[in-house]
C-alpha cells in the first residue's frame, strides 16, 4: 500500500491456480494470464492510480543522474 487506502478487485484465477501458486510454483508462471497491474495488485496491494502517482513523484532515475562519486574507503 503507498496511500494507505484499501482497495478491492476482482481478479479471475482458478482454484488450480491457487493450489499450483501455494504448492510452490513460481507466481509469474502460474498467474500469466493476468495483466501486469492485476499482478501488481495481487504482490503489493497497490493500484495502478497509486503506482501513477507514485512514480510521477518520485525522483528522477539515477542513469538520469551524472555519475556519483564516493569517497575512497579508508
């Protein structure tokens, strides 16, 4: 969650999904039918709005940013 606020979806798996997933299966193989904000929503309880709103405030990527330089470990 990145607002704090709690949402609900209706996301079409099957009961052979979720047995697969909790037997240990790999999420992104069993759940590939689903769009990339279903699963997103399903890892991370974060909407696509959220996600949007998130990431137009967030800083700017670092290859974005001119190389940092850190000081020698002594």
């Amino acid at each position: 969650m990145l607002t704090g606020d709690v949402h609900s979806k209706n996301i079409n798996v099957t009961r052979d999904q979720l047995n697969r997933y909790e037997g240990g299966e790999l999420f992104k193989d069993v759940f590939n039918n689903l769009t990339p904000s279903e699963r997103d929503f399903i890892m991370a309880g974060v909407t696509s709005d959220e996600w949007d709103t998130a990431l137009k405030n967030s800083p700017p990527n670092l290859t974005d940013i001119q190389k940092l330089e850190w000081p020698d470990a002594e």
